[in-house]
C-alpha cells in the first residue's frame, strides 16, 4: 500500500507497525473502535487513511460512542471539524478531504485545537501533511474481502500503549 504514513515510529512489543485487524463490516469497525476508546488517553493525534466510504468516519463514531458521545456523529466533510466536548477532555474530528491549500488550514485556528486535554482525529492527513502535528497513531483502512482491513501504519510509544491491548481482537 502506498501513500503518507505520517512520522513513523518503529513499534517495539506485540503490536507493531504493520499490524491488521479484519472488519467484515461499518458495525464491526464501530465496535472494535469503541473497544479501543478506553485505552484513548487526552493529548493523542490519531490519523485515519482511505479511500471514500472506507469506514474512517465509522471507526471515530465507534470511539465517540466509547467515550459516551450519544447524539449523531457526523463526517465533517464539508465543515471539515466538528466538536464534541465530553467531561473529562475534547474530541476534534477533522476532514480535510476537500483542502486543497495547507495555508488556509493555518488561517481557520486549527493548530489550538491540538492541546493536552484534547483527542484529534485526522481524516486525509496526507492533504496537510506540512502542517499537521506528529500522530501518535495513524490506521489506514483498506477494502478486504467483503470488509476492511485496519493496518497499524505508526504510532509514538504514547499511541502504542493505546493499541497493545487490542491484541488479538
């Protein structure tokens, strides 16, 4: 698979860069990203790659209702952020598909949303690949078969310690 994999940390233990998870369907990658929501901890930039209707707004949808969002979680697409603001930190979920100029990016504010107290979710990083932070984590949602394939493309020792529980799920 070719494409960006952004600021990529060699993983050591028993998840590593390189590891894939079969999803037969939108409601299995809800559910394995709502499993993994628990492990999320605030201050994280997790990255998410694939093509149109590959499952990217799926799986933060999955995490969202693992962190307790209830109400609708939609793809900010043509918003390219929305916000959901939760007791103990805030979910940023970003779209950049439709960018076509990193410099506009810089001129909405965006960077502010990247802090300690936040989780950040990037759809289409490789559109603001200059301008985007390092991701503690970056999947790549892939087609497979009748579902999807989610392959582990980086993740800081921060973003590895989320994954490693996933372990055979």
């Amino acid at each position: 698979m070719e494409g960006f994999y952004p600021n990529n940390v060699r993983a050591d233990g028993p998840v590593r860069v390189g590891e894939r998870w079969f999803l037969k369907d939108a409601q299995a990658t809800e559910d394995w990203a709502r499993r993994w929501a628990v492990h999320l901890v605030p201050g994280l930039v997790i990255t998410l790659q694939g093509a149109l209707g590959a499952g990217k707004t799926a799986f933060v949808r999955g995490v969202l209702r693992g962190l307790g969002v209830t109400g609708t979680v939609r793809s900010p697409t043509y918003a390219w952020l929305e916000t959901y603001e939760l007791s103990r930190l805030y979910c940023y979920h970003f779209d950049f598909y439709r960018v076509t100029d990193e410099g506009t990016v810089e001129e909405m504010g965006f960077r502010e949303c990247f802090r300690q107290d936040s989780l950040c979710f990037v759809e289409w990083p490789e559109r603001v690949s200059n301008w985007l932070p390092r991701a503690d984590v970056a999947w790549h949602l892939a087609p497979q078969d009748e579902g999807r394939c989610l392959i582990l493309h980086a993740a800081t020792p921060r973003g590895l310690a989320t994954v490693q529980p996933m372990d055979g799920c």
